[in-house]
C-alpha cells in the first residue's frame, strides 16, 4: 500500500495563550486561522498559520497545567520558517525581541525561542 499524506499542523502547549500569540504575531507574522474552545473551559486552542502555506500551528493552552514552564528535557525537535527580505535586518529585529538564543554563523542560520522556550530555526527565503 502507497499512502500520500501531506502536513497539516504541529502543536506545542502553551502557558500563557495571549502571550505566546502576541509572540508568533511579531516575530514571525503568524495570524490566528481558528480557535476551539472546551465547553467546560478545560481547554483553549488557537491554530495560526503563515497566510501562504496550509501549514499550521496549534497552540494549545490547558487550564489544569500550571503557569509554570514545560518540562521540555532534551528534546531537540524544532519549527523552522524561511523569511523573505533582508535576513540579517530581521536577525537584529528578533535580537532586539530578546528572543535570539543561538546563532550559527558557519550554517547561515539561527533560533529564536518562544514565551514557553520552544525554539525556532529561522532561515533566509533563499539558501
């Protein structure tokens, strides 16, 4: 059997969903496509998307987990997005954020990090 299957969304929990929205909003342009909400209140998801792509992201708040941050451990999975215009510019723009948590000067790529700590790969529209 050949199955065909194409992305539709990554999620990630989130402790503070006005602030991780804010967070996606600014520094990566990602805008609120849906939102799903548990009729007990238990549960908040907000899926965002980049305008261009199906691609989606799902944050997801819980309300029985504690405003402190995930364990995350040594998890190195990771989003990545390719931006369009000045590189370097948009770069100086998340370090300003105070969101830039590791350069690779060698690759010609960097990682911002999130309100929650999940890091970003952040590469040029063209490589």
């Amino acid at each position: 059997m050949e199955i065909k299957s194409r992305f539709d969304h990554f999620n990630i929990d989130v402790t503070d969903l006005d602030r991780s929205l804010k967070f996606y909003d600014q520094a990566l342009g990602l805008k609120e496509i849906s939102r799903q909400k548990a009729a007990d209140g238990s549960y908040e998801i907000v899926f965002v998307g980049d305008g261009q792509s199906p691609f989606k992201l799902e944050l997801t708040w819980l309300r029985d987990h504690a405003a402190t941050p995930f364990e995350l451990g040594e998890n190195e999975s990771h989003l990545c997005v390719r931006v369009a215009g000045d590189y370097d510019a948009i770069r100086e723009y998340h370090r300003a954020m105070g969101c830039l948590c590791y350069e690779n000067h060698d690759m010609g790529l960097y990682f911002i990090n999130d309100p929650d700590d999940y890091w970003i790969e952040v590469l040029p529209l063209k490589k």
